[in-house]
C-alpha cells in the first residue's frame, strides 16, 4: 500500500482523506456558482429590455420543410441564421447560428435517434412587421415579428409560448483575440456581409471582460482559446405555474423560481455527498423541461451538451394562497406566467418545442426525438445487493448463500472497485478473486446474476494491456498542447478515453468479448461509474475544459461523456452475444438519450431521511424526460442508517423503478439479516412485495419501451386537471394503477395519502379495504405498513410464488387481482417473453388484454401473430369491490367447468381458487 499511496501523490491523497474521514458534507468551494462561472455570470448581467436583434425579413427562404431566415445584432452587426421547422408530432425545431462562423460551432450528434422527419410550413400572412406561419393542426401558428425579433407560437387566441419576448437572446460570436497578431483585415471579412459593407463586426465597441478569453477557478486556468462563446435564450409560457424536469438536482418535483439565488446547473459534476434542495449540478443533466397546466402540458428540449445554467422566474412566485385569492376577489387579470431562461457556454441554440398537448403526447414527442427506454431483461428488475466492497470470492459466497438461509429473493451481487487488480478495469484480484469462472458458475446454478463496474479512468501502467492498447491507438483524450490527458483518480494517474470518437466506441465494445474479458460470463453485468468524467485533481473534480476531443474542446462535449461510455458499454455487452441478450448497465453520469442504453441511479446518497425523501422527486424528474429505470441507493451510500431508515428505504425501493443496496467501504454491514429477526422479516416482506409485482413492473417497461412513458410517474401525468396532484412528489403511480406513499418520517405513526380522481375509487393491496377518490387519506402505519393503492378499474398480474430469483419463478403461475370501478368494470394487460433476449422483436412474446365487464372475465390476444408459449396458468383470481355470484364458470378452447370460490361479504372481496388456465390461451370467466 506504501508504494500505491506515494505514486497516488498528495493532491489524491488528500481527497481521499475527505471522502474517508467522518467529515460527509460537499464542499461547495469546490463547485462553481454562477458568479464565479465567467459566462453565467455575463450573461445573467443582461436584464429584460428590448432585444438588440432583428429578423431581416428580405433574407426570409421558405421551402416546403424549413424558414431561414437572417437575424442582425444592431449593437455589432453580427447576423445569425434562423432555421424554423415543423417537425412531425406537433413539435416545432428553431435553430440559431452565427452566419458566418469564424470556424464551425459545435452542433450535438448522435443523441436524436435520426433527423427528425418534417411537415410543411405555409406563408399565411407577411408584411414588414413579421410573417404568420401555419404550424398545421388545431389552429397553430408561429409570428415571427421583426422589430425587435421575437417569435410567438399561438392556438387560436392563446399565445402557448414565446421566444425572446424578454430580449434575453444573446450570442457570443466567435472572433480573434485583440492581443494576437492576426491580420485585422482577415478579421474583418470574416464580420463583413458582401451585400451590405457597412455592416462590419463592431468588436471595437464590445467590452473585453474577465473571463472571456482565460478564466481560474481555484488553482485551475481555463485557456479558453476560442474565446467567449456563450448563447442564451429567454422562453415566456403565459398560463404556466408548474414547471419539472431539467435533471439531476436533489429538489422538489415542481422546480423552483431562481431569482434569489443561482440558476439551475446542468453540469455533469461528481459531488461527494451531495446536499439537498438546491440547484447545484450533479452527475447527469437532461436539458428537458416540461409545462403544465389544467389546459395544455408542453415540453422544451434544449441540445446543447456544453454548461448550461436555467433562469425560472414566475409572476405568482411567492404569493400565497390568501394573496392568489385576493388577486381573484379584486378581479386581477394578470395571467400568471412562468419565464425560463437557458444559458451554455458554447454551441448552438437548437432548441424542440414540444406542443402536447397532453403529457402522454409530450412524452411520445420526447421519445421520437431521443428513443424510449431500453427494455431491461427481466432479472433487472428484481432485487440487487451491493457495497463497496464485496472483499473476496469467499465472501460472495457466503452473502448468497445468506439469502437462502434468510429466504430472501436476490437477482444480482455486485462487485465495487476492489475486485479489480489495482484499479485495472477488466480485470480481477489474483488473490481475492483468483476464479472468477468458478464464482459466477456458482451464482449461475443458482439463476443468479453479478455486475462488476467498469469506469472510464484508465491507469497509465506500461503493463496494463488496456493501457498499452488505448496508448497505441491514439485513443485517449488530449489536453491542450497535444499530449494524453492524465488526472488522478482511484488507480492514480489516470488516462480518459475519448468516448466521442466511433472507433474508441466499437474497440471498448470489443473488450467486453468473452475472448477479451478474463473472466467474464453471460451472468456477468456493468457499472459505469466517475462518467462525469471525475477527474479528482481536476476543476470542480472534472476534466479541464481546454482538453481536446479530437479538434472538439472538452467544454463542447462535457455533458455527453457519460452517454458515451453508457453507450460503448452496453454495444458491447450486447457485442458479446452475437446480438441476442439485452444487455444491463448501470450509469452514474448521464445525458439526453441515456435511456436508450440502461439505469441511472441518484449517486452517492446519505443514509438521512431527507435523502430518503428526495429519492422520489429525483426519480420522478428523471422519468419525465424519458429515464425511467432509476434507483437510489437503499439504506443510503455514506454513513449507516437506523434500523427504522433502513427499514423505510427498503419498503420505499421496492416500489421504485432499479431496487439496489448498496454501501459506502466504511459503513458497518448491512445485509437484510443483520438488524435482528423481526426487521429482518420486514425487508424480506418488501422485497418479496417486489417479486411479486414483476410480472406488472416488466408490462410498464415494455411500454416505457414502446411509448416512452414514464414507469414511475406524477399523480399529474394521470390526472392533468387536478391541481391538488401538480406539486405532490412524496407519493406517485406506478403506470395507471398503483398508487405508493412511502413511510418518509422518522417516527411515522400515519400518513396522509391524497387519492385522486373524484369519481374513482381505490383499493388498499394489503388490506382490500376500498377508498372513494378525491380525498386526503389518513392512513395509520406499522413499521409493516407500505401505503399502496390499485386503481378500481385495473387488473394487475401477480405471481405469489416468490423463489430465491425471478428465473427461478420463469414458469410459475400468476395471480389476476381484480380491481372494479363504481361502474363495475376493469381492465388490464399481461405482457411476457422468454425475459433476457432481444427475440421479442421477432414477435416471440405474450401480449393478453384483461377486461372484466357485466360479469365477464375474459382475456383476449394482443399479438395474434405473436410466437411463443408459456407454462404459466392461473391459479387463483381475486376481484375487489364485487358482488356473490351464484356460481362461477370458465370456458376456454377446450370446454366449459364450474370453479371454486369463497366470497368475503365483509369486504367485497372474491376469490375464484384454481382456475388452471394456461395465461397465454383465450378464455372467459362468468360470474352468474
């Protein structure tokens, strides 16, 4: 370990002292605000006022797909390129750059799925003040109007959105240095529009401020060799209070105003410990909001992948609801509005206006631009047990054999940063982990699985074959004097490769071979990591932002990273099948379109209850923007929490999207068994819960696959006229009809539930007890309690066989709990595939449609050129709020029987016990 830590250097040691020591709060000196972000702090000097651009109507060019149009800087005579397109879906595309770039901006690739396919644009009106513009459906129209530019979208008499109605649009212009010696003529062409030589560049008049061409942070100096770059728009959204999204921030669900503090930050950061409600960047960032309001849901996709900071400002900030009613009572007509501005440092505005306009339409309108969620195998969805770390083959051993003895279900083992050789990624300990085969044949006969992390920091060692192989090719990330970029970071001195270029792409792929990987198995799985990139001596933890991506600086690039490494990752565990299994790989730092590659979990979490509670917002925002297989770490990452925390996360992640625990090195153990026999009992009852309910968790992410919605949703997704649901984010549904209100408090003896929908009503899943819609609920709790509700008019599938895995309960048979409504009817769905292989898309799967109505149960085909079988019957229906039947009768394909049933008048409930129908086949049920 001597000569490891003195090769390490101090600056790593140091950090390392922090991380280590009993001291768990960020350091937010570490971390830029907007002040001390040159840029931000530049651009949030501008005030509202009248915007210097117009639109140079003469310039305008309409073709049958897009508008450009020519827009001028009056203060400097810079013209910008407006491109205006209607996009298919009721998505508008505005695009704006320089016209005559000094070099070439950088423009986002390969995070829109193709290029998004257009409708018509039509001229409806023009004279010198603007152009009106049909947008196609609903009455829709863009105005351009000209002095000062600004850009309308409206319905009708309703203005849905604006742009640059605060005169916040700016653009930095790339130029040379004052203080070079290039020839001031060359410069000057290059400001120079052939047609109207007056107009010239007047940079001469432009204040040179600090920042702008080097800025420090801390002891680091950022070269900025282009210069100042920075772009920003200003959007208005009349009618608007409720904006979400723009992840990760440790927040609320509905977002915040930001006129008393910073911005927003979208910077992927890796920030020890991170503290709560505020908005401070973390280690992934979606430049996606969403609006919402009793009449429209809209979304704002702004690709841009450099810095980006987020105004939100909102006239009804701050008033109370006495002070909204008085508004109403005096006859106040302002209309409340919310105002966001996005700031980045560099590229392009490219911005999607997304129309809705409901919030399934916002999401399919997101997901045709940047995909949908990839469909996760099956034992992905079940229970994982993690730490930093598991110390050797012996100890895997006994923690799973410990699951088995505690009769508690587990799909994945996970392996941290010590399993490794020395930090030396794609390999393992040649003494703790000497048979890595023989380990995972061990989990495999089992039906049990293991993920061991990958990150993205290579330890420069000559006799490191990874190493020597990325060296050689070129491969690493530069810095600015044409060198490999090195940082510190857990092996030391450190190299990054650059997961922008495809060939380093498809090569890392490649490692993942069984041919490459020592080791390695078809049960073995990734965990992407410090994807930030963090680079520990670096600015705010980071890559220095003048480091060279071929001839792209780092600043450009930053917030796509992640997604890259994400992305080679899991094209080469699916590489390594031929193109046949689903691969699963967990990301920490993470972009728009990182839903197409796996699961994102919330970082490094504090076993804290308000960690807990934020877990839901977190993920909540996550899903809005497409990222719907996310996870916190149960029990929380640093410190060690109580037995009642523990044993609350627990009931709280098994009713969230990825179910993971997982530890920091210095924590006491903490597998389930540890805290004595009845908490033991209460964590593996949540866990079963879990493996009961995968049959529904997989349905909702095979349709997160197919629509892009959220699996984890807001109560305003469901219930978009309700404004009781618009700010509610510590309880949601799981699809349609599950309703979760996590025991968050310390101490809890109830909670209060609001269940929504007036005319609806819900069913206790513990207790059958029925609830009427529309009420705040008092529910007293146990230290058993889960607050969970079925929606009447839904049928969920279950399977209540729980096994030591899911692929041990592949064949095992389901459970339909039927939910009725007050008009005695239900509905649902049953979804299943062989689980782990991509053959769904060849239509080998089961999609069966649920529907009880008049007294009928039957389930009919939704794939009926769908191939594949399944052993799985029925064994048992239970239907909720239902009335005694004289007698109950099956009918399939091959005849007619009588069924047993008991009925619980005290409960409504009743129990039809072995029908013993194969789950793939038509059938009807008729209660008489």
């Amino acid at each position: 370990m001597a000569t490891f830590t003195e090769r390490m250097g101090p600056v790593l040691l140091l950090w390392l002292a922090v991380c280590l020591s009993g001291s768990w709060a960020v350091d937010k000196g570490n971390f830029k605000t907007c002040d001390q972000s040159a840029f931000c702090k530049r651009q949030r000097a501008m005030k509202p006022g009248e915007s210097p651009y117009r639109a140079l109507l003469e310039t305008m060019e309409l073709t049958n797909t897009r508008l450009t149009l020519q827009l001028i800087n009056d203060n400097n005579k810079v013209r910008l390129l407006l491109e205006l397109y209607r996009l298919q879906g009721n998505i508008t595309r505005v695009k704006i750059n320089e016209l005559k770039p000094l070099k070439p901006r950088y423009e986002v690739p390969d995070v829109l799925i193709r290029e998004p396919p257009t409708e018509p644009l039509s001229l409806l009106s023009q004279d010198e003040n603007g152009v009106v513009l049909s947008l196609g459906a609903e009455s829709q129209r863009v105005i351009v109007s000209a002095r000062p530019f600004r850009l309308d979208i409206v319905e009708g008499r309703d203005v849905l959105m604006s742009l640059n109605s605060r005169g916040l649009l700016s653009f930095e212009h790339l130029r040379m240095r004052k203080d070079t010696q290039a020839d001031p003529e060359a410069e000057n062409k290059e400001g120079t529009d052939p047609a109207n030589p007056a107009e010239t560049v007047k940079e001469e008049e432009e204040k040179v401020e600090d920042g702008m061409w080097e800025e420090t942070f801390k002891s680091h100096t950022d070269s900025k060799p282009s210069g100042p770059s920075a772009i920003s728009l200003d959007f208005s959204l009349p009618g608007v209070e409720h904006v979400y999204g723009i992840p990760e921030h440790a927040d609320t669900l509905k977002l915040k105003t930001t006129d008393s503090g910073d911005p927003y930050r979208l910077y992927n950061l890796d920030v020890f410990q991170y503290e709560l409600y505020n908005p401070m960047a973390l280690y992934g960032a979606v430049p996606v909001m969403l609006a919402h309001n009793t009449q429209r849901t809209m979304g704002i996709f702004w690709l841009n992948a450099a810095e980006t900071w987020v105004d939100i400002s909102s006239n009804t900030a701050g008033k109370t609801v006495f002070g909204k009613m008085l508004d109403y009572v005096q006859g106040s007509s302002e209309t409340p509005q919310t105002d966001v501005r996005w700031i980045s440092e560099s590229g392009i505005i490219d911005v999607f206006l997304m129309l809705g306009p409901t919030p399934r339409d916002v999401f399919s309108q997101y997901a045709s631009l940047t995909g949908t969620q990839a469909f996760p195998p099956l034992a992905s969805l079940g229970y994982h047990q993690c730490r930093w770390n598991y110390n050797d083959q012996e100890d895997v051993r006994s923690v799973d054999a410990g699951f088995d003895e505690h009769d508690i279900p587990y799909d994945f083992i996970w392996l941290d940063i010590e399993h490794t050789d020395g930090k030396r990624y794609f390999t393992w300990d040649p003494h703790k982990f000497a048979s890595p085969k023989e380990m995972l044949q061990g989990l495999l006969d089992k039906k049990r699985k293991m993920v061991a992390i990958v990150d993205p920091h290579i330890k420069v060692d000559t006799n490191y074959k990874i190493h020597n192989e990325i060296r050689s090719r070129g491969f690493y990330v530069k810095n600015k004097d044409g060198g490999d970029y090195e940082g510190w970071c857990w092996p030391g001195n450190a190299g990054y490769p650059d997961f922008t270029r495809p060939d380093m792409r498809a090569w890392w792929a490649s490692q993942f071979g069984y041919d490459q990987y020592e080791g390695a198995m078809e049960n073995l799985y990734t965990w992407n990591d410090m994807n930030e990139p963090s680079v520990f001596n670096g600015p705010e933890v980071t890559m220095h932002k003048d480091a060279m991506h071929e001839s792209w600086e780092h600043r450009e690039v930053h917030n796509l990273y992640g997604l890259y490494v994400h992305r080679a990752t899991a094209e080469g565990l699916t590489e390594r099948s031929g193109g046949v299994e689903r691969p699963f790989v967990l990301t920490r730092a993470f972009f728009a379109g990182s839903q197409r590659y796996g699961a994102v979990w919330t970082g490094d979490n504090a076993a804290e209850w308000d960690h807990l509670k934020i877990s839901i917002p977190m993920c909540l925002s996550l899903g809005l923007v497409g990222i719907s297989f996310c996870g916190a770490d149960v029990g929380g990452f640093f410190k060690s929490p109580s037995t009642e925390l523990l044993v609350r996360w627990y009931q709280t992640g098994a009713y969230q999207p990825f179910f993971r625990a997982h530890a920091h090195l210095d924590t006491p153990r903490r597998e389930p068994w540890l805290f004595g026999p009845e908490n033991t009992a209460l964590m593996r009852e949540a866990i079963r819960q879990r493996y009961t309910f995968l049959p529904y968790w997989y349905q909702l992410f095979y349709l997160a696959y197919h629509t892009g919605e959220p699996v984890m949703r807001p109560l305003w997704v469901e219930y978009p006229q309700d404004p009781a649901t618009f700010a509610l984010d510590d309880e949601y549904l799981l699809g349609r009809d599950l309703l979760v209100h996590p025991v968050t408090e310390e101490g809890a003896r109830g909670v209060t539930a609001y269940l929504p929908g007036k005319h609806e009503v819900w069913f206790d899943i513990h207790t059958f007890q029925k609830h009427n819609g529309g009420q705040n609920l008092y529910i007293p709790v146990t230290m058993s309690s889960i607050p969970v509700f079925q929606r009447g008019g839904s049928i969920i599938p279950r399977k209540l066989r729980v096994r030591r895995s899911s692929t041990c309960m592949e064949h095992d048979p389901y459970t339909l709990y039927v939910a009725l409504d007050n008009q005695r009817t239900a509905e649902g769905e049953l979804y299943i595939d062989d689980g782990h292989t991509f053959n769904y898309e060849k239509k080998e799967l089961i999609h069966r449609k649920f529907s009880f109505a008049n007294g009928v149960l039957s389930s009919v085909d939704l794939e009926p050129n769908a191939q594949f079988t399944t052993k799985s019957w029925v064994e048992r229906i239970i239907i909720l709020g239902a009335s005694k039947p004289s007698m109950v009768t099956l009918k399939t394909a091959d005849g007619e029987n009588q069924l047993e049933f008991d009925f619980d008048a005290s409960m409504s409930v009743l129990t039809i016990r072995k029908p013993g129908m194969n789950v793939g086949a038509d059938w009807t049920v008729t209660l008489q």
